[in-house]
C-alpha cells in the first residue's frame, strides 16, 4: 500500500470513513497492522498499528512507528470522528529521540538552534476533507512554554497542509529556532 494513495480525496479508505459505516453500533473488531516497511515512506520502518472498531468508535491505539532509528513515534488513543460535511482524526502523539544528532542532521538544524531533547508530544486534529492539521499542548520534556504556543497558534493559523515535504521541513527547522528551551 502506498501511503500517498490512503488519504487521497477519493481513495478506498477516505470513502470508507465518509459512508460512515464505521459509525454502527453494531461493528466491533480489532484489526493489527505490522510492517517492517511503508512504500513510498523510506524512512519509517518497524510499523505497528493498532485498530479498534468499538461500538461505532474507530479508535488507534498502542501503536508505534520508527523514524530512521533516530525517533520513535508512539501514537495513542486516536479517534475518528465524523459528521455529514468533516471527518477528523483527532489525538495525541509522543516521540522518543534516540539520536538527536541524526535527526538534527536530517532536518539541517544549525549547532546553535539544537538543544538535549528527550521526548515531546502533542494532541493534533487532522481534518480529511481539508488535508489539514492543527497542533494543539505540545510539550517538550513534559514542559510546554509560551513561545511554543505562540508558535503553534501562528502555524494553526497559516491554515497550510504539512504533508508536502519541503513544507514539514521548514516547520521542524522554524520550531527549532523559535525554541528557546
């Protein structure tokens, strides 16, 4: 499966959300991905998801992605909600730095700008139709700070989609220079 293709506007899966079939009360299921591998992704690997229909909820829980051995991406107690005119994914994620040297290198974050960071998390609403997400109590270390909630309240306002690379990497170098830590 390519990645891309699952949240295109017309794809199977954008499809299935918007029939709102997973909104029976009567569907109850658990469904398990794994994968060393995404293609089209070559940089996640070691993929596990877990999935819960539960009485009309969609629910991703205990799962974990592996960002180039640099990052571990814990996600949890994500759910799909939906209505006649939005569908949203709305939730939290951790990430775990086990090398901080290889992801500052990826991200071409200046010496200056690079601070010992353990782990951060974050609630995000990704909305389907608009192929957009809003960052919401983003912490650091288990810290948030006004300077980090200024800086996501200005992104949250740009109202601009991440998902095209060269736009995610201006973020994640922005953040860091914005951070006093």
């Amino acid at each position: 499966i390519y990645m891309k293709n699952l949240f295109l506007e017309n794809s199977l899966f954008i499809n299935l959300i918007k029939s709102e079939i997973f909104n029976n009360q009567n569907l109850n299921a658990n469904i398990n991905f794994s994968s060393n591998s995404i293609n089209g992704v070559n940089y996640l690997k070691n993929i596990k998801l877990e999935t819960y229909l539960d009485q009309g909820n969609f629910i991703i829980k205990n799962s974990s992605l592996n960002w180039q051995d640099a990052v571990i991406i814990k996600i949890d107690n994500i759910q799909l909600q939906t209505s006649i005119d939005e569908a949203k994914f709305i939730g939290e994620i951790n990430f775990f730095f086990k090398d901080l040297t290889k992801f500052y290198n990826y991200y071409q974050i200046r010496r200056n700008y690079r601070k010992n960071i353990k782990n951060m998390s974050l609630d995000f609403i990704f909305n389907l139709d608009q192929n957009k997400v809003s960052i919401d109590n983003f912490k650091i270390d288990n810290k948030s700070s006004e300077e980090l909630s200024s800086f996501l309240n200005n992104f949250n306002s740009q109202n601009q989609s991440i998902f095209n690379k060269l736009r995610f990497r201006n973020f994640v170098k922005n953040f860091f220079i914005n951070y006093d830590g």
